[in-house]
C-alpha cells in the first residue's frame, strides 16, 4: 500500500486500511420461533441485501438450560436479492430457536452521518463506520471427534464432533455452512447440526445418517460485534 | 490505550480497538460441479500468503436446493484451497451432488 490509512492492532495484524472492504454488518436483530409450531424460525431482513454473495449469517442461540441447536440453516432469496434466512431448532427436546443474528457482506454502505469513511484508490467504499466491521474472534479448521451413536430408530448413526468454548457472551457462529447435508456414506448425505450444550459446557457439531463417516471437515468461524 | 485507534457505534459501543481482528474477503468465487475433472476429485485456487493460521475457507449454498443436495468440502493448505467434490479421508465412492457453491476464503489475519 502506497497511501492512503492503515490501523494495525496490538497483535500486528491490519484492522482496517484502505486497500480491503471487511466484513461489515448489514443487519442485526433477534430471531424467534415463527412455524412448525415453534421448531423453526424464519427472519425477513428489514430490506433486501443486494450483494451477488449471499450474505453470511452468524448466529447466537439464547443460552438457556439444556441445548440450542442451529440447523437447516437457509438464506432466502437470490444473488442480488437476499430477503431472510431460516434456522430450525432440532426437536420438542431442544431449546426453540430464540437468539440474536447478524447478517454480513464483504462490502460497506454509506450510513454514518458523522465519523470515518475510507474509500480505496478506485474510490470504492471500504469502510463507514456506520457500518460496523464484525470482529474476528476465533475460527476451526475442524472438530474433534467425540462418539457415534445408533439413535433408537435402529438404522440411523449419529457422529458427534466438539471445539471447546466457554460460551462468551456476544459470540455468534457462522451459520451458512449448517444447511446443506455433508457427503455420507449413501447417496442421502448425512444431516448436519449445531449444537450449544450450555449445560455441558459443549460446542458440538453432528451429523447423522444410516451410513455416516467419522472423518468431518466443516469449517467453523465465530464473530462477534463489539470490541 | 496508549496507541492505535478506536471506533464506537452511535449506542456508545465500542466497535473495534487495538485488540480486534477484522475479517477480509481474498477470494470468492462461484465453484461449479461441471469444474470436478473426475468422479472422486479436487478443484485447487490458488490464494497467495494464506495458511491454517491466519485464514478460513467455507462453501456456502447459492441456490435453492432439495433435502438430499450435498455440500462440497473445503481443505486450506498454504497459499492455496483445494474443495473436493467427496469426503476426503473415508472409503466411501459417494460425490457431492450440489450444483454449485460459493467458495469464500476469509483472513482474519
């Protein structure tokens, strides 16, 4: 970089500069409960993202006794048209879905009435600090595999795979990647989940099907919006 | 603070401080199934300066899809990502039916 701004953290890592857009939120609200008699949820987005790249959406369940689980995930709408998302809890015996999202794109938008702007050297808009750069705060290559279990329909395999947390406060996770089964064993796939097992103490990723592998590749990033 | 910059909401939230990482896009791109060469095979993108450390690579979904659609896989190597259309690691001779997925690599570092 030749000119412009650059804002490198204590760790030595850019935070902002002139030369890259980051990961700005677009929206942030709660979700509840909307459908399927309080298993699933769906949010519509104040106004439609126009991006070509879906937006990403991270989640965070309300911690509660017992387990939260994020699954099915789907964001509704088209490249350029991105209206909601969808998230289903997983049954009667896990917490319904309540939480707060944020929906993110690798693009800023002019919102501040007052404040920092930078634009980079093709006068794109990289950063508005009224539109609020989500905060990196940790991220998985992949999980470790915990156990697998027959479920009590006597065909289907569940494979558990955890990352340690503490559940800090304000974290959410990544939620795009929990919607699409994952490659199994059969041409069905293998169903795919996310569980927060505050009582345990757990972060948990599952799959299940009649013939599931052990080997779990799945990313998982977490974000938060505050300092 | 004794350096650096800070940066608050208008609800008086500090948003980002000499302690944050933000997170930048390196590539995005749309990964075709048509692009697989094989049954069991790979698609490599070339991404200079990333490894395991500093950055994360994640396929989503772009599309509508049914209940039975199976996502790509993703592997970040240094200074490229490889997405599989299969399971690497297990026996299986299953492939990835999706259509397509958009392939983002995020460094955070």
């Amino acid at each position: 970089m030749s000119f412009g701004l650059q804002f490198i953290n204590a760790g030595g890592a850019v935070t902002l500069d002139s030369e890259f857009s980051r990961l700005s939120v677009i929206y942030a609200g709660a979700y509840a409960p909307t459908e399927e008699s309080g298993l699933g949820s769906t949010t519509t987005f104040p106004a439609p993202i126009t991006t070509q790249e879906p937006p990403l959406v991270f989640l965070r369940p309300t911690t509660v006794v017992g387990v939260a689980v994020i699954s099915l995930v789907r964001v509704n709408g088209s490249p350029g048209n991105w209206t909601g998302f969808y998230v289903r809890t997983e049954s009667v015996n896990t917490a319904q879905p309540n939480g707060k999202y944020f929906a993110a794109v690798f693009a800023s938008k002019l919102a501040a009435t007052f404040g920092l702007r930078i634009w980079d050297g093709s006068a794109n808009l990289l950063f508005d600090n009224g539109s609020q750069a989500a905060v990196f705060t940790r991220a998985y290559q992949n999980w470790t595999f915990k156990n697998s279990v027959l479920l009590s329909d006597g065909v289907n395999y569940r494979n558990t795979y955890a990352v340690p947390t503490s559940f800090p406060d304000g974290e959410y996770i990544l939620a795009n990647t929990f919607g699409m089964p994952m490659v199994a064993g059969n041409v069905m796939g293998r169903q795919l989940g996310n569980r927060w097992d505050f009582t345990a103490g757990e972060m948990q990723a599952y799959t299940t099907a009649t013939s599931n592998p052990r080997a779990f590749y799945l990313p998982a990033l977490f974000a938060k919006l505050t300092a | 603070m004794s350096f650096g910059m800070r940066i608050w909401g208008a609800d008086g939230a500090l948003q980002i401080d000499e302690t944050s990482f933000t997170m930048r896009v390196v590539l995005s791109v749309v990964v075709l199934n048509s692009g697989f060469p094989t049954r069991q095979s790979y698609q490599t993108f070339s991404v200079p300066g990333i490894t395991t450390s500093n950055a994360i690579a994640v396929v989503i979904p772009i599309d509508a899809y049914t209940s039975t659609a199976t996502q790509f896989e993703t592997e970040l190597l240094s200074d490229s990502v490889r997405v599989y259309n299969y399971l690497r690691g297990y026996a299986g001779t299953n492939i990835s039916n999706a259509t397509s997925m958009r392939l983002l690599v995020i460094r955070f570092q």
